[in-house]
C-alpha cells in the first residue's frame, strides 16, 4: 500500500531579500523628505523669529490677518499696531507676517 501514498516533502526556504535593496528607497524617501519638506519649513521658521526679533516702534507691518498697520509699542509677546487715526489694536507678535517698506500704508 505504500505505493498510493505520496511521500510529503518540506518546501524550501523563501529567499531572502537583499537587506541594502530594501534599505536603501527608504533612505532615499527619507532624504527627499527632509531635503522638499522639512529644512525649507525650519528656514521659514528661522526667519520668522529673525522678523519677530527685529521689530521695533515705527516699522510698518502686516498681519497674518491682512491687516496693515504702524508699529507703535512692542512687548515681549505682543504689539500695539495703529490701523487708523486713532485706532490702535494689540495683536500678537506671531501674527506679523512682514516688514512692509515705508510709506506703504500712506501709498494704500
């Protein structure tokens, strides 16, 4: 009867795979990553607190809000901003998005 039975045989191992093959596109993902996302987002970062800590009374600044205004106190944390004659407003250093030249606020 051992002639009807098949006599069962343990396949081979999987090959393994080439560690550097697999290694080697996640090295190269990463690098593009910090290389297109992250470092130009800590250079933006860096000049924005560059911004924050050059500014003084006087400059003309705009706000993340779109608003356009003179620098007239500046606190640790916060700024006073005349909009108009007469109306001034505090707002967060953070929400200054830039310098703006001299003379804009008069040309708009």
């Amino acid at each position: 009867m051992d002639f009807l039975i098949n006599t069962a045989y343990a396949q081979d191992a999987a090959p393994q795979g080439d560690p550097i093959a697999f290694w080697l596109p996640m090295i190269v993902i990463f690098a593009a990553f910090y290389f297109l996302l992250i470092r130009p987002q800590q250079k933006r970062q860096k000049a924005h607190a560059e911004l924050l800590k050059g500014l003084s009374t006087g400059d003309e600044v705009l706000t993340s809000g779109g608003m356009l205004g003179k620098i007239t106190a500046v606190n640790e944390h916060y700024v006073g901003v005349r909009i108009a004659k007469d109306v001034e407003i505090k707002i967060q250093k953070a929400s200054v998005s830039a310098v703006v030249p001299k003379g804009t606020i008069d040309a708009a």
